[in-house]
C-alpha cells in the first residue's frame, strides 16, 4: 500500500465512531454462525486464523465440510467441545463506515448473568428468532432483559429462512408477533431483517432468493441506526476516581465525564456535601480544555479549596442528581448463593461504594413470561423489584435517565464475588420524610448515668458450644460488678419477637437483623448487652458489627469442635439432625463461618466455663470498657 | 462534535487505570517493552498527569529478549524517572532453563510464567496491569478487563466475575490478585494509529533494516546474540526484515519488509493477511494453548 494511501485509510478509520451491540439468541439460532458471517464476510479474517478455524472445524465442526464459522467465536475449549456459548466474547469488526465491538452472549437462561454483562455495554441489540420455531420464550426473556439495561435500539434477525424455503409469510408472522410484544415492553420500533447466517442471505449481501424484501441487509442496518446517546443529552456528572496531586501548589480531581459537558468557569457542586465552585481549570496531558465532553477522563481544578475524595461527585450546580439513603431498583441477580433481604452487601455505585441491604423485594419477574410473582429470595440469573437501604445518603440519578448514575453492583462481603447488577427507578420519599427524631437524653447522658461504658458482647458458635452457660456466667459476674446488663438468648428471643421465623437460610439472616438492632437499641439505652446465638453467616454478624460504633462489638467465638458439641448435645438436637428430622442445622447440613478476626477466641473443649467467663471480664477490662 | 473511537478507546483505558489506583492497594504495570506496553504506558502517563502514574513498571527478563528491547526499556524508565522493577527466574537460570535447550513450551513455562508468578508473590502486587487486547486471540476474547486470579494465580474462565456498565470489582481476599487489561478493547491498527498520531516511540526492532537471520521451521529467525546454535546447513544471512510482534528472540519470526515508517508498516499490516501472533512460536505449541497457559498464571 503506498503511504499516501495508508494515509488516507488512517484519516477515515480515525473519524469513524463506534457502534457496541450485543447479539443474543438460544443455543440452535445460529447466533455464534451469524457473527462468524459478519467477521468472514467482511473480510475481518486473517488467513492464519482461517486456518486454524479449518482445522477447528474439523475436530469440533457440524457442518459437514464447509467451515463451521460458530467455532470462531466460541473461544472456550470448554464451549467448543460442547458447542455452546458459556460466556460473552467480544469481537471487533470495521466497515468502511463504522467501528463494531460485538458482545456475543449466550442464550441459555443459566448464563443471564453474562448476557447482562454483554448488554450492559451495548447501545443495540440483535435479537435472534429461528424462522422454523418462531417466538419462544427465550425470546421474550432476551428482548426483556434488552429494554431492562436500557438498550432502545433492537434488530430482530429472523434466522434460517433458507429452512423455511425464503417464504415471505412465516418472517411477517414472526414480526408481527414481535411487535406486539415490544409495545408491551417499551421498546420502541424494532427492525426486522430475513437472514441464513449459515448461506450468508442478507448479513452483509442482499438476498437473491426473497425478492420480497426490500429493506437494507443486517450490516446495512448496524453501519446506518443512529443510536442516540443518552449521554451525551443527560447533565453533567463526573464521578471523581482520584485525588490528583503532584506538590503542594496542584490539586486536581481526576475521573471521566460521564454524561453532559463542563467548561470552564461552569458551576459545580460536589455531592453528597453540597458545596459549590467554579471550573478553574480543565486539564490533560495534551493541554487545558475550554470544554469536556462526555466520555473524555480529565482532571479539573476548582476555584475554591474544598473537601473532595475519592467517590464524590462533581455535578452541574443547576441540575443536580436525586439524594437519599433508600431507592427502589430493579436487581438481577447473579450470585450462587440466593440474595436475601436483610443480608449486607457491598453496593458499588460511580466510583464509591457503600454498605447496602436489601429490605424488600416487592416482586420477581419471570422472564419467560413476564409476570411479577411473589418472592422471599433472589436466585440465580432471577430479576427482582426491590427496595435498597444503604448505610448512607448517596447521590444517584434514575438509570432511565443517566445509564452511567443510575446503575449499581452488589459485591458479597465474604467471596467478593459480583453477585447483582441493579438500576435504580426512584429514590423512596420515606427515607427523605423520616428524620431521626431528635432526643434531648442520649446515649451517652445514660451511660453516664449508670457508670459504665455500653457495648455488646456477641458470642457465636455451633450449637453445644456453651454460649448461654457461658453468657449467664459472665452476665452474674458484671452483675456482681455492679454493671447494668441485659443477655439477648436465642431460645428466648424465638419464642417473642422472633416466633415467625423458621431455620431457612432467609429466615436466619433476618433473625439475626432483628437481634443486631435489638442490640444496638440496649446499647443505646446504655447497658452492657450480651447476646448468645449461633449466627452462623459472617456477612450478619458483620452487619451487627456495622450498627455500632467503634470498638463497642466484642465478637466472642466459641470454637469448640463439633464432635465435642455433637457428643455433648444438651438438647438432642444433633441426633434429630443426623437422624434427618432436623434439617438445616448449623454444623450439620448448615453451614457455620467462622469468625476471622473475633476479638476473643474460646474453645471450651479445653477451658472450664469459669476460666471461659474470667477470660471474658478480663477482656473487657483491657478493652477499658468496664 | 461526538469523540472519534480512539479518542473513546483512550478514555476508557484512562478511567480503567485510575479504578485499579483508587481501588487497589498495590498494583504493578507489566511492561514488556513491545508497541502494546508502549501504548499502555503513554496512556498511564496521560492518565495521572500532572503527577507521575502512582505504580512501578515491572519487567519479568526471561534473558532471551532482544537486545535492542533491554537498551529500549532501560532507556524509556531513565527518560520517564519511573521505578522499573525487573526480575530473573533466578532457580530457571540455575537450571539453564533456555529455548534452545528445553523448548519453547518448558522456557516459557519457566522463564515467563513462573518468574511473572515469583515476581508478583515477592512484592505482594494486588493488582497488575497488562497490555493484552481481546482481538488477539480467542481466549482473550472472553476475558474480563479486571480478571480475577486466585491466591495461585489460576485464572478459572468458566466462573468470571460478571463485569457491568464500567463498574469494576477489584475487591481480593488475602494473596490473590487482579489482572488489569486497560487495552481490551484496541485492536491492532488502533494501536498503530495511536503510536502515530501520539509520536509514541516504539522499539526499533518494528522497522526494517538488513539483519542477519537463518531461516528455519519456516520461520526467519534472528542471531541476536552467540547463543543462537545453528543447526547443520543454516548459515546466517543479511536480510531486510523486520518484527510484527517482540518476545524472546529465538521464538519471534520476523518478516521481510523494507518498511521503514510507520506509515509504511501500518501500510502492510492493512494489506496482511496474516494475524500478529503467527509470528510467535508459544502460541502453536497446543491446541487452546493461550487458554491453557492463562489458567497456569501466563499473561
């Protein structure tokens, strides 16, 4: 290519933009074949990789002879032995006239979660129907995840005509159907195009054999939609991600743009504090900007010296984001284990994150069919309407309105595993009409008062570990101390506050919600709290940790083996267990986390209950709390 | 006026880097001195400006680079006053673990994979930065951008983080780590443009000029150094070649080219119809060996 040339390539591939869509179809679509025609077709393919898609069709391929283009895309050794698609991979692909990053998904409803991901970074979507089976539910389940991650723009590709010998009615049946079902979900004027991804009709080359259509073939479509970029039209927001400070005369605040603009001299208010200044400078390494857009990463100085950190949000001062400490949002949720309401998760919104709960899950969708059921849990790959509270007020917009504000992650606390992907609806009024009722007597006027320093002792173990004997015990003696007490016990508490609660895994990590508050109350009311209950689930006994200031959890572990407290089994409960009339006991077939860091660690397998109880005082003396 | 897709590209590399600063403890940029690392580093010098990128460079030296890469690297860390980091198998040289003796598959092994994971373990690195791009290959095609790795440095492809919107979850337990791919989503010609219009300097290895090769196994491979034992009826030969791709010597092919600018190279990678890794010897050795050598802790 001579360099004038080369040139001239650079100069047009430099002023393209770029297009991100997803593709989503069921496991026989053909989905996989259909980007493998767009990459082959569109002379993405280099010769080596053609070779080494030949040799791959051999070991793995189903289509005869020919070249099995699927094999292009799923890259796994895992997906190609089974010829399916696990996860999203992505692909690149350009046209004279634009840019593709492909988000291949799969189909199969056990890999929502990664569908989410694909989608979650689109701006359209290509939904696969099979022209020989029509609507399935799998479709309806895609296309309303699609309008569930704000995706507007959708392009219904009905597949394998050349089965359906090329006939005009069986594609009108099919979009039709479609249709109808779009306006139901408010997505707005989907495209249809008759494809045979496996022959190449209308993918990038308009078919001979359906004369009947007229309309543009699917890269014509794709090089020509115009996405509109909610981004670009939403007000200015740029989450700050670092505090930019070379010496003592610069201090910038680092992050991107994600939606509106800025200039300079603009006003701008740092939430969730609330102060407001003007844009003294714009920089980059490239030199001062007048003006950012969005999507640029810059580093801005204000005018003012004020407080910003890592997680702040600088804002448009006149059109500033909603504000509150509770939303309603919709959350799909991806973790193994189920999310259960009251559970405390790490919740990641913009560059900061926060202690969340879920306090209710108003309903779950069934994403075959779209109705809203009632539901106590989330599992795996389950859509859920639920109300959040976090730890703090946090400045959010709706994610209808801002993709880049509005969207949050669900971290578990003890895997870090992303667990649940959710768009906030609305901020919830209650949590700006509720304000703590402000009392004249406080904690501390009434700790002084009795003398003492609140706190809570926390014992956790397995069942026969000695947590009650062990808490009397120490209870007697801060008695004897003249300390003021009250012992929280799980067999008490369960036949009160607690009696509609049973042993499933929901069931226990609320049971323990109540407690942690119940604790927190006594705490406040000035007494020396001590509570004696399994609480087996770390996040929970972390959440309770949470509610309390610091230094006023003593996490006490009892850890005592558990063939010492099967052999003890005061109330015969291990017998029930292993005999199978008790299910989900702790130890047994429950599982028991035990604590990493208590601040005190007991095995009284070892110790008497007395040495157990002084150890105890003794703690708390070092502690300087009694 | 909507940014060009370099311009996005950028931008997302730059909000990238910075997450893993604001949310990790200790990462480390892995910098294997070819144009990828050269373009990820521009990026990170752009990305922390006015101030210098918060990490150190680390070079895992398997000892049979090119010798024009090491004078490169040495170069590149003086000019920038970065903290550059390398490390040597130590027990791999002890063993005299090379290519030559112990093919491409136990070298690499040893020499790049083990030493990376020495390397990473000995300075307690929560977080490495690396320059890959999904278009590459096909298991990099389904990687997440931060990729988790466990207290073994075992990447497990079937069970990945999901990874939403540009919400990243840098989040490790005690001895394991995330790997950071700020590139994900450049493609080759990206990467050329970009070291065009940005004036990034690039080793000169990329462009061609006479230097003395034998051919073998199809290959043109270069006598960088005496180490290179000729096999009977190979003699060294002056050509006009030059590399696609950097990585030890013995194991990078180069091709014939007279293309001395880089226009002239970007030129021929746009009429080429072969990929970047052809000319890398690690990649054939198996079938899904990139997969399998992420899951043992490679790049």
């Amino acid at each position: 290519m001579e360099a004038a040339e080369t040139l001239e390539v650079l100069r047009r591939h430099e002023a393209k933009d770029i297009l991100r869509f997803i593709t989503c179809g069921s496991v026989d679509d053909g989905k996989s074949t259909l980007i493998g025609r767009l990459l082959y077709d569109s002379k993405a393919l280099l010769d080596d990789q053609l070779t080494d898609l030949a040799g791959a069709s051999r070991a793995f391929g189903t289509t005869g002879k020919d070249l099995d283009l699927a094999l292009l895309v799923d890259g796994l050794q895992a997906e190609r032995e089974q010829g399916v698609t696990i996860d999203v991979a992505y692909r690149f692909f350009a046209t004279p006239l634009r840019k593709f990053i492909v988000a291949d998904c799969p189909g199969h409803e056990q890999y929502t979660r990664n569908m989410v991901t694909g989608a979650s970074t689109s701006n359209l979507a290509v939904i696969l129907v099979d022209a020989r089976k029509g609507m399935l539910p799998q479709t309806r389940r895609h296309s309303f995840l699609v309008s569930l991650l704000g995706i507007h723009r959708v392009v219904v590709a009905v597949n394998k005509m050349d089965l359906q010998d090329y006939r005009q009615g069986v594609f009108e049946a099919i979009a039709t159907e479609y249709r109808a079902m779009a306006a139901r979900m408010g997505i707005p004027d989907p495209v249809f195009v008759p494809v045979s991804a496996l022959r190449g009709d209308n993918v990038i080359f308009r078919s001979q054999f359906m004369p009947w259509y007229t309309g543009p073939s699917l890269l014509e479509i794709l090089e020509t939609t115009q996405v509109e970029d909610l981004a670009v039209a939403a007000p200015f927001r740029l989450p700050v991600q670092w505090i930019n400070r070379p010496d003592q005369d610069f201090r910038g605040f680092s992050g991107t743009v994600v939606s509106g603009a800025v200039a300079l001299g603009d006003r701008v208010t740092v939430v969730p504090a609330g102060w407001t200044s003007a844009v003294a400078r714009i920089v980059t390494m490239d030199g001062d900007l007048e003006r950012a857009e969005a999507r640029q990463a810059v580093t801005i100085v204000l005018e003012d010296q004020i407080d910003v950190s890592r997680g702040d949000m600088l804002v448009a001062a006149h059109q500033r984001p909603h504000t509150a400490d509770q939303f309603a949002a919709h959350v799909v949720w991806m973790g193994e284990e189920p999310l259960l309401p009251g559970r405390s998760y790490l919740l990641r919104l913009g560059t900061r994150q926060f202690s969340a709960q879920v306090t209710e899950i108003k309903h779950k969708v069934n994403v075959n069919t779209l109705e809203q059921v009632a539901a106590k849990v989330l599992a795996l790959n389950e859509v859920g309407f639920c109300n959040l509270a976090l730890d703090a007020a946090i400045p959010f917009d709706a994610y209808g309105e801002n993709r880049e504000t509005g969207a949050f992650i669900l971290i578990d606390r003890v895997t870090n595993q992303t667990v649940g992907g959710g768009m906030i609806s609305f901020p919830l009024r209650r949590a700006q009409n509720i304000h703590w009722q402000h009392v004249e007597v406080n904690k501390a006027a009434r700790a002084r008062l009795k003398g003492q320093k609140p706190c809570v002792l926390w014992f956790t173990g397995l069942s026969g570990s000695g947590k009650s004997t062990l808490a009397n015990l120490v209870e007697k003696q801060l008695q004897a101390l003249g300390r003021h007490t009250y012992l929280l016990d799980g067999d008490n508490i369960r036949h009160g506050l607690n009696k509609d609660l049973g042993f499933t895994t929901a069931d226990r990590v609320e049971n323990i919600r109540r407690i942690g508050e119940c604790a927190r109350m006594f705490v406040d009311a000035g007494l020396i709290v001590l509570t004696a209950f399994i609480s087996p689930f770390r996040s929970e006994r972390h959440t309770a940790r949470e509610l309390l200031e610091g230094g006023e959890f003593l996490e006490i572990h009892l850890s005592t083996p558990l063939e010492v407290c099967e052999q003890r089994d005061p109330k015969g409960l291990y017998r029930k267990a292993r005999a199978g009339s008790l299910p989900n006991f702790t130890g047994i077939d429950s599982p028991y986390e035990a604590p990493e860091a208590p601040e005190l660690r007991l095995d009284t397998a070892i110790l008497s209950p007395d040495e157990c109880a002084e150890r105890v005082v003794a703690e708390l003396v070092r502690r300087a709390r009694i | 006026m909507p940014l060009t897709h370099l311009q996005r590209l950028e931008a997302e590399s730059i909000h990238i880097m910075r997450e893993v600063v604001g949310q990790c403890r200790n990462p480390v940029m892995l910098y294997s001195i070819g144009k990828d690392s050269a373009v990820m580093l521009h990026l990170a010098l752009k990305a922390f400006y006015p101030s210098k990128p918060p990490f150190p460079l680390l070079h895992v030296d398997s000892t049979w680079k090119f010798r024009e890469m090491i004078q490169f690297r040495d170069r590149r860390a003086a000019e920038l006053g970065l903290e550059l980091i390398v490390h040597v198998n130590q027990d791999g040289v002890a063993r005299g673990i090379g290519p030559f003796s112990h093919g491409s598959a136990v070298h690499t092994d040893v020499m790049k994979t083990q030493a990376l994971k020495q390397a990473l373990d000995k300075f307690g690195f929560d977080a490495a930065f690396g320059g890959a791009r999904r278009d590459e290959e096909r298991s990099r095609a389904k990687e997440r951008i931060f990729s988790f790795r466990s207290a073994s440095h075992a990447w497990d492809p079937k069970n990945q983080r999901p990874e939403l919107w540009s919400l990243y979850n840098g989040r490790v337990g005690p001895g394991e780590s995330i790997r950071v791919f700020p590139l994900s989503n450049w493609t080759e010609l990206d990467i050329w443009q970009y070291i065009y219009t940005q004036n990034i300097p690039v080793v000169p290895l990329y462009f061609a000029k006479p230097r003395s090769v034998v051919r073998r196994d199809g290959m043109l491979i270069m006598a960088d150094d005496e180490r290179l034992p000729l096999m009977p009826g190979e003699t060294p030969e002056m050509r006009w070649v030059r590399f696609r791709t950097l990585g030890c010597y013995p194991l990078t092919g180069a091709m014939e080219s007279h293309a001395q600018t880089l226009p002239e190279i970007i030129g021929e990678m746009l009429a080429a119809r072969t990929s970047e890794r052809q000319g890398r010897l690690i990649d054939h050795d198996q079938a899904a060996a990139m997969e399998a050598k992420k899951r043992e802790g490679y790049f």
